[in-house]
C-alpha cells in the first residue's frame, strides 16, 4: 500500500463570470494557498464565504485542494512543496 505525505493545501473560489456560446457558465478560478492542515473543513468554509462576499462576481463553488505526494510503504518520502 501507498505512503501518502501531505505536501499542501489550498481553498480555490470559483466565479461565474458569464455564460459560453452553448449556454453552460464560463468560470474563473481564484486560488488561495497555504492554508494549514489542520484547518477544520467548516473554518476553510467560512473563510471560502467571507472571501466570495467580497467579489462582484457570483460563486460558482468553494473548494479545498490537497497535494500529496506517494511512495511505496516503507520508502522515505522526501516530497517538497
């Protein structure tokens, strides 16, 4: 089984900011990086709102992306952000 290594962690806010030729939203990606860890799920939330108030564009969705690396077990995961 894989050995996974957290390397980062950051809440990507996505905007609508119109609509395509065949109707479906064109979206745009606002990142914010460093977020800890150990943040909660409910305070990285928080936060993706509070943000997304500040925008003129209407949110589309918040999300938190995680970068882990992968080593075989027992392998030493030298991964670097």
């Amino acid at each position: 089984m894989a050995q996974v290594t957290p390397i980062a962690r950051h809440l990507q806010l996505q905007f609508q900011n119109g609509t395509t030729a065949s109707g479906l939203p064109r979206l745009r990606n606002r990142n914010y990086p460093h977020v800890s860890p150990a943040a909660a799920d409910d305070d990285v939330l928080a936060v993706g709102q509070a943000l997304a108030n500040l925008a003129s564009e209407p949110v589309y969705a918040i999300a938190r992306v995680d970068q882990a690396g992968l080593a075989p077990s027992g392998a030493s995961s030298t991964a670097k952000a």
